[in-house]
C-alpha cells in the first residue's frame, strides 16, 4: 500500500503533457527506488519483472494511458495537416471561382460597350458558356468540349444571321453551321480557346480534387488504431522506467525509433503514393500558376471571344478600322482586370505546402521522439533501454511494414497490412493517375465515389497479382482480399470509376 502512496503522488505532481517528456522532478519529490518499491514483479506483463512499484491494476492502468497520450498525438498532428489542406483548398476553390466570376463580369461590361445591340441580344448565349464552365469546375459530369464546341457554332449561327438576316435562308444557315470547321470563320481561336480552356479547367479541377483526397486520406488514417502489440512496446518505453523507479529515465533515441517505426508501420507504408501525388499536384500548380497560367485563359476568354467575333464580321462585311478600335478597349478593361487580382491568392502558394508535407508519413516517428528522449553527454550510457538504464544496441529498422520483420520492440505480422490504409494507399494512387491525365489535357470524372466496379476491379487485380512475381500469397486470396476492400470501401454506393483508368493505376 505504501507503494502505491508513493506512485500516485509522483504522478499527481508530476503531469505528464507528452507521452514521451519527462521534466526533471523539483527537489522535493519523492523518487521511487527499489528501497520503496519492494514488490516482486513476478506479475507484471509488460515491465521487466523486477523488483517494482506497479502492481498489475497500475500496469493496465498505465498501458492505457500510454495509447490514449500517442494517438492524441498522432490525431493532433494529423488534424493540423488535415486543417492545412482544407485551408489551401478552400482558398483556391474561391479563387477559381473568383477568376470565373470575374471573366464573366468584364465580358459583359466589355460586350455591352464594344458590341452593343449585337450582344445585348444574344447575351444569354455568352452567360450560358460561364454557367457551364462554372458547373464543370465545380464537379458536373459535363463534356468540355462539347460545351465549347456548342458554344461556337451557336455563336456563328447568331452572327450569320445579322449580317445576312435580309435574305436569310434556313437551311443555308444549317449547311453553314455544320462546315464550321472547313470555313473556319473565326480563325484559329475556337481551337486554341478549347485547347487552353480545357487544359485549364481539367487542371484546375483535379488539383483542388487533389487537396481534398490528401485530406480525406489523413482524416481516415489519423483514426486508425494503435495495436495491442504496439501499446504493450509504449507502455514498456514509456511508464516502465517509473514502475522500475527511474521516473527521470528517458528513452534512448534508437529505442523510441524502433518502437515507432513498428507502431507507425502501416501508416509509413503510405510514403511512396503520397509523395507521388504531391510532386504530381506541384507540377500542376507550376502549369496553372505564371503568365500562361489559369490566370491568364480565364481572364483572356472576353478578348479571345471579341477577336474571334471580329475575325468573323471581317470576313462577311470587311469591317471598318474604326469598329475594329473596340478591340482595344476592351483589351484595356482586361488588363486592368488581370491587375486587380493579382493581390488575390496564388497557386505557387500551396506548392510551399506540398513540398513540405511529402515527408510526413516517414517523418511521424523521427517528430514523436525528437527532443523527446535521452540527450546530452554520456546519454546514450545512461538511457532508459527497455529494460534498465543502459545503453540500446538493436539497430534501427527501416521504414514501412515489410523492414518491421526484425523490429525487436513491436511484434508485428507483415503479411497481415492495415485494410483501412491500404484503401487510402489505392485512392492516392487512382488521384494521380487522374491528376495526371489531366495534365496531359485528358478529361477525368469525379463522382462521390472513387471506388470502381468490383467485379472489374476484382479481375485487374488478379492481373496485377499475376504481374507481381515477389507476392507471396495466391491470386486468389489476394482478389479476395481486395473483393472484401472494396466491399467495405464502396458500402453498397454506385461506382464510376473508368476501367481503363483502373487498370492503368492499379497494375
């Protein structure tokens, strides 16, 4: 009973704000020694079974305590990412909603001066292209090019009919309408605004998509438990040393990064798709950011359509030098335009942000334990090594849970992989493979889902296993295992993934 006195009073002046820092104690706390801890650990299940100041209840107590304080953590630190990666995306959601919006806006103050009636009455066909265009951006199953495509011939049909609408013939507008691209009555503009606008706004898209993805996947992965065999190491690394009576024992560094890499090993098994996406949405933010960038398509679009129209207007009636001075004032609305949202926010913003958090999956052991543990002269001598104040001589395993096959402080089975994490390793892979068509100007779809047809998934995925010469369990077990993942990812919703884009990301 005294024992206990003695622990409970330690511990009441003594709060511990991390799970792995031990201030030095003030002079006049009582220190737990084997002169007062004078029980045999014989019952112990996780400390050294010495003499000890814990009795079995203290141990349990203490072993969840130890898991309650590192995935507080680890929540914590991944809801400071996940905040980030809102926040980032939040801010260019509304900025490219802004570049619209404004497009939209000095179009029809543009229009409305330089062609006047012209416009006035067919400006509904104009608004429409930016309700289309916003709706696409904002997730509509809509085909870009078909829209623009649409856009062009209606405008052509608009335009052919004023300047010819004394003898306007119907079906000669038809014929006209359809010739579209032989005629090319408005230059070359059609073909490069589709080429530019639909690179953009394919961009644009997936890259925000992307920052959502990386979200989610921390969200899921942040609530991930910690494993039976991982709280005992905790426990043992943590409060062992004061049930020993060493409460001013720290970890020994090597020993903290043994424990963690193989508490951390799944998550760490996230490194390499979660890198690949974050260099994939840098390349992104470098093609939407600079001087040709999404700035520059969204907001050129009132100019880009006015020549166009005059390219079209030279051709029927040769207008006149002085209609074609409008093209210069609009120009100059525009500029001022682009000049006023220079102040708003830029994509090379988050490229800041993805280039730090590449990292963070391998990084999360090396944070936990830093400055954390033993340090100081002679500390490696004196650290608190699992079982005494000594120095730790296991080397420090790899990243990833394939290098925890000898971690000799967590006991984990490699061939049984975290399923929650090996469904946000799948995601990260299907975003770049996404993000990447869309940056080779390939339309991508995104639905509420990302998960594909189960059955076609269930047959890629026994290509790939086929394909994958290292794996060691049958092609079968291994569909099967994927057949469950996808059950339990999918939940019954319908799926819309494209099986090309499957095939392509998963094999």
């Amino acid at each position: 009973m005294a024992c206990f006195f003695f622990f409970f009073f330690s511990i009441l002046r003594h709060p511990f704000y991390s799970f792995l820092f031990f201030p030095p104690p003030p002079p006049h706390t009582f220190f737990f020694s084997v002169s007062i801890c004078p029980l045999i650990g014989e019952h112990l299940r996780i400390c050294p079974q010495g003499y000890t100041c814990c009795t079995s209840n203290m141990e349990d107590t203490l072993a969840t305590l130890s898991r309650t304080e590192v995935e507080r953590v680890l929540k914590d630190a991944g809801r400071s990412l996940q905040t980030s990666l809102a926040g980032q995306s939040k801010i260019l959601d509304g900025y490219f909603r802004e570049l619209l919006n404004r497009s939209a806006v000095n179009l029809q103050e543009t229009f409305t001066s330089s062609w006047g009636p012209l416009y006035i009455q067919n400006s509904k066909l104009f608004s429409e292209l930016y309700t289309e265009l916003t709706s696409y951006y904002r997730g509509a199953n809509i085909n870009l090019e078909e829209v623009l495509n649409d856009f062009w011939t209606r405008l052509l049909e608009k335009l052919f009919y004023q300047a010819n609408k004394q003898y306007f013939i119907e079906d000669y507008l038809e014929c006209v309408s359809k010739q579209i691209d032989t005629l090319r009555p408005f230059g070359d503009a059609p073909r490069l605004m589709k080429m530019t606008v639909t690179r953009t706004l394919v961009a644009v898209r997936s890259f925000v998509q992307g920052l959502v993805i990386s979200g989610d996947v921390v969200r899921k992965v942040s609530q991930v438990p910690l494993s039976q065999e991982c709280m005992r190491a905790i426990m043992k690394m943590t409060y062992c040393p004061h049930c020993r009576g060493m409460p001013s024992a720290r970890p020994c560094v090597n020993y903290c990064s043994n424990v963690m890499k193989g508490c951390l090993a799944n998550q760490a098994d996230l490194n390499t798709e979660w890198r690949h996406l974050a260099e994939t949405m840098m390349q992104a933010a470098d093609r939407l950011d600079g001087p040709s960038g999404v700035d520059s398509v969204i907001l050129s679009l009132p100019s880009r359509i006015s020549e166009a129209m005059y390219t079209m207007m030279e051709n029927i009636a040769s207008i006149n030098s002085k209609v074609r001075a409008h093209t210069g004032t609009h120009k100059n609305v525009y500029m001022l335009m682009n000049v006023l949202l220079t102040t708003l926010p830029q994509v090379s913003d988050v490229t800041v942000r993805l280039r730090d958090m590449q990292p963070y999956w391998v990084s999360l052991p090396n944070l936990l334990c830093s400055d954390r543990v033993a340090t100081g002269t002679g500390s490696e001598d004196k650290c608190w090594n699992g079982i005494n104040r000594a120095r730790y001589l296991p080397e420090v395993m790899g990243d990833g849970l394939a290098s925890q096959i000898n971690n000799p402080e967590v006991e984990i089975d490699i061939t049984k992989p975290d399923m929650t994490i090996r469904q946000q390793i799948m995601q990260l892979k299907i975003m770049t493979h996404r993000l990447k068509n869309a940056l080779n100007g390939q339309d991508v779809e995104f639905q509420d889902t990302m998960c594909a047809s189960q059955p076609y998934m269930l047959s890629v995925f026994q290509i790939s296993a086929q394909q994958d010469k290292s794996t060691q369990l049958s092609t079968p077990t291994l569909a099967f295992k994927l057949h469950h993942e996808l059950t339990v990812c999918c939940q019954g919703r319908t799926v819309h993934l494209a099986a090309q884009e499957v095939t392509d990301a998963v094999i």
